[in-house]
C-alpha cells in the first residue's frame, strides 16, 4: 500500500498545492479512497471528521477534472461537475476552503452556497462558472429553483457527514436534489457511522460502492486518551479547571447537551477567568464564524458547544474534549472526541459522568466495543472550608450562589431558610431534573446569617468584563449580574405565605 502523495501522480499543479500544505504522507482513508476514487468506483466510507477524508474525496476529484480544465473565461466553459454537500455551514465552508486551497494551481474554480447569508454574492459566483459546488442541502434548492445552478453535468456527488445530514432531516431535500443530476456519476457518501438508514440511502443511490473503513465502524481514534471521571453536577466546573492547570491544556472543546446549559457554562467559565465563547444553534450565522475564527486564532480557550454547532468542524490541534455532559446519544461521542486526535496527532477526551449517566455510558462503552473504567476525581485543594465570616474560601462563593446552591450544614453556619430552600430545590430540579434529585438537600435548623441575604458581591473584579455582564450590571439597579439571582428577604417571603389567598 502507498502512503506517499508522490505514488499517486497527481497532476502537478495539485501535487504541488498538497506539497504546499506541508502533509508528508497520506492518512489511512486517503490511502485507501484515493486510488479507489482515481479509478471512479462509488466509495461507501466509514470515516470521521480529522481524518483526512476531505482530501480523500477532494484530490482524485480534481485531478479527475484536470482533464476539462482550461482557462477559459466563459461560465460555459466551467459547468458544475463535482456537487459536495454537507449538514452544516460551518462544515461547508471549511471543505470549500479546503478544496480552494487543493485547486489554488489549476484553473478549476470552486464555490460555496449555505444559508444564513445572502444569496446574491453566491448567485454572482455560480453565474461566473464553478467546477466544485460544495453546498448545504437547503440553499442548495434555493440556487436551484432560481436557476443559479444548473447541475445537468454533475459526474460526481459527494454526501459528507451523511449520517448527520440524515439526523437533521435532510433526507427530503438530498432525494430532490440526486433526482435533478445526471444518473451516469460517480457518488462518494461518507460517515461517520453506518447505521440502517445510511445503509438505505447507500443502496438507493450508490452503485456497487467499496467499502472503506479506516477504524472499526463507530470505533474511536486510537490516538485519543479517553477518560470518564465521576464526577457530581456541583464540581465539574472544578474538575475542569484542574484537569487543564494539571494537564497544561491551552485550548479544549466543551461539550454540553443543551443550548441553555452551553450559554449558562460558557458565562460561568468566563466570569472564572477563562477566555471562552458559546458555539449553539441560537447563535447568528455571523456569531458562530466569528466564534470560530475567534478560537483558531487563539484568542478563545474554550470553545463551549452543542452538538450540531460543533459537528464536524475542522479545528486542527484542539488538545482536549471535554464532555461536560456525557452525550445522550452515544454516536455523539465518537463525533464529539473526533475533533481531537485529528491526522494523527495525539488528544485527550475526558467526560464527566454524574450518577445518573451510568446507562449512557453503558451505550458508549457497546458502541465504542470497549470497556470504560470510570475513575474518581481528585481535587487539589480540600474541601471548600468556611471562614469565620460564613465565606467560601476557596473562591468557590460566586459558583454557588449562581446556581443556587445551599451551603453546607457545618457548626456556626447558616442554611436558607425552609421557603427559600424550596425555591432552590426546584429551580435546581427544573434545570438539572435527574442529577439533581439525588443530591437532596440536607436540612438544617441552623440559625439565618444575615450575609447570606446580600447580592453576591465578586471580591475582586474581573480584568476584561465580558459585554453581556457589563450589560447586565447596568441593566440592574442593585449592579449584580442579571445571572445572579438576588434573593429575597426573609420578611417578604413570610409575608407572601401568610398572606390571605383572594
Ligand atoms: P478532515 O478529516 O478532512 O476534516 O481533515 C482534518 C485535517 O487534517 C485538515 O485540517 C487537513 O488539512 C489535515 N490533513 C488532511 N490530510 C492530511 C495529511 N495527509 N497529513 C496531515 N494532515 C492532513
């Protein structure tokens, strides 16, 4: 088997762009695809994200095309011939930079279409003529029933992340746009898992495809570190921050299950101290490029995010995963801890799993086909100790009055008062419903210290406030975060429950 781009013959405009992108030998899926796409025979691959599939499918593509290329100016002269789509903008914007840079010494022109952003520059693109279309399904109909693209010489397809692609429902709009192209083409479907219905679509519009897997299906990447700590709901932020400081880790990835808990961590991580952005499907299209920009360039340490906004995206040398949440899809895990360990190079994935995740880790651990040993955490410091004054000493104050946590009944401290622990108790249960029944609060008949009724007061201000809290504090009369609750007065809470009911 090859390993070398040299074995290969590329032409040598693309030879020399790959030269140029500094790769020294071919990963497993190029080695295994390219010669199989070369040779123009449908390809079925098992492959996630950071593993060089992109230029698996990319270069014999283009060299396949290097037979029509030519410098002409005439959009007639540069048809649609290769058609890439893919589930998500970010995703598709990162293969056509790709491809760009792959054809950057060849006349074959490329191009991008999603959504989220006007149609117009996209329409001027695709009139001027491109070879390559990579595109997101939606606006790729868009272009298609504006007559922007004419996809009647399309002699190769490639549906990318097909799984997820299926996931967000895309089925409909992938069996509009494979009815208008030509039936004689060559069709490329990648995923990251093979499941029935990838299975289906594979034999609805591939032709006896090779089947390409680098790794086992669903198997994880061998260069990834993985570990499961249990850790409870109350100090995975704690966890997070030592195993960082411990491990010396600049930039990581934090995956959580919801948009909400992505804002609220992302807002905690910052007002921590660490330079983090929110990556979820509420953000603009303009938030989540800046975002992502952001994190390349290193200005962000931590990229916080669900899911769909983060599937697939090709940001090289992320160190670390975190699962802040363990997924409740196992699948996820595989595509979550493949964003590090890419091409090679070696990563770390590290999940935190609360008492109620047992199940879903028992789903990774048979997806994955490999024993988890979840390990203990072990924290530096001791326990959080109370100072004379009732204060947290360890910093830890500000976390607990965000989330609305109780402190602990130790000698000489106040509890919150029964309403107000109720209050708690069921904020905490709305928000965190399975995790946090186990963790009932304990009572106590401790006396009320008046501190304990004081908006939280950040005992030293933070260097670059983020604008949101900025906005939040002057929104505010009383100048505390709009993510701080303030917490009511005593009085006024009896005064509520005795008060007659009209
Ligand atoms: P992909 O799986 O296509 O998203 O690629 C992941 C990353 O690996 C991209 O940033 C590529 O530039 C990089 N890459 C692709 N092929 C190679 C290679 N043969 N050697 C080193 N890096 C590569």
């Amino acid at each position: 088997m090859t390993s070398s781009f040299s074995n290969l013959n590329l032409a040598e405009p693309i030879a020399r762009a790959v030269a140029e992108m500094g790769y020294e030998s071919m990963t497993p899926i190029q080695e295994q695809a390219i010669p199989i796409v070369l040779q123009g025979k449908d390809v079925m691959g098992a492959a996630q994200t950071g593993t060089g599939k992109t230029a698996a499918f990319s270069l014999p593509l283009l060299q396949r095309m290097m037979a029509h290329e030519n410098p002409s100016t005439s959009p007639a002269r540069h048809p649609v011939r290769a058609l890439v789509l893919l589930p998500t903008r970010e995703l598709a914007d990162q293969v056509a930079q790709q491809v760009k840079l792959y054809a950057k010494y060849t006349n074959l022109r490329s191009a991008v279409v999603f959504g989220g952003m006007d149609m117009k520059p996209q329409t001027a693109e695709l009139k001027k003529g491109v070879e390559v279309l990579v595109a997101t399904p939606g606006r790729l109909l868009d272009h298609i029933e504006a007559k922007n693209a004419v996809l009647n010489q399309v002699e190769y397809v490639v549906l990318d992340e097909a799984d997820r692609m299926l996931d967000i429902g895309f089925l409909p709009d992938l069996q509009r746009i494979l009815s208008y192209l030509p039936k004689k083409r060559i069709t490329l479907l990648f995923s990251a898992t093979f499941s029935p219905e990838i299975k289906r679509l594979a034999s609805s519009y591939l032709q006896d495809p090779v089947t390409i897997e680098v790794a086992r299906s669903n198997a994880t990447a061998s260069t990834v570190e993985q570990h499961f700590y249990s850790v409870g709901a109350d100090d995975k932020r704690r966890a997070l921050h030592q195993i960082l400081k411990t491990r010396g880790i600049k930039q990581a990835f934090v995956f959580v299950n919801s948009k909400l808990g992505c804002a609220r961590l992302a807002r905690s991580l910052e007002r921590e101290g660490l330079k983090t952005t929110a990556l979820h499907g509420d953000k603009s299209q303009d938030e989540r490029l800046k975002a992502l920009e952001a994190f390349k360039k290193g200005e962000v340490d931590l990229l916080v995010c669900t899911d769909v906004a983060a599937r697939g995206l090709d940001i090289k040398d992320v160190p670390a995963v975190f699962n802040f949440d363990v997924p409740f899809n196992a699948e996820d895990y595989v595509h979550r801890i493949g964003r590090t360990g890419r091409a090679g190079a070696s990563g770390l994935a590290v999940s935190f799993v609360a008492p109620s995740d047992t199940r879903l880790v028992a789903d990774i651990e048979k997806l994955i086909n490999a024993k988890i040993e979840i390990e203990p955490v072990e924290f530096e410091e001791d326990r959080p100790r109370i100072s004379e004054q009732g204060r947290i000493n360890d910093g830890r104050r500000m976390y607990r009055e965000a989330e609305g946590s109780e402190q602990p009944d130790e000698p000489g401290v106040a509890a919150p008062a029964p309403r107000e622990r109720r209050e708690i108790r069921e904020t905490r249960e709305a928000r965190e419903p399975r995790e946090r029944r186990e963790y009932a609060p304990r009572r106590s008949n401790a006396p009320r210290d008046p501190f304990f009724d004081q908006p939280y007061e950040p005992g030293q201000p933070a260097q670059e406030q983020p604008a949101w809290e900025t906005a939040a504090k002057s929104a505010s009369p009383r100048g505390i975060s709009a993510n701080i609750k303030p917490k009511k007065k005593v009085a006024a809470l009896f005064k509520t429950v005795t008060e007659p009911q009209t």
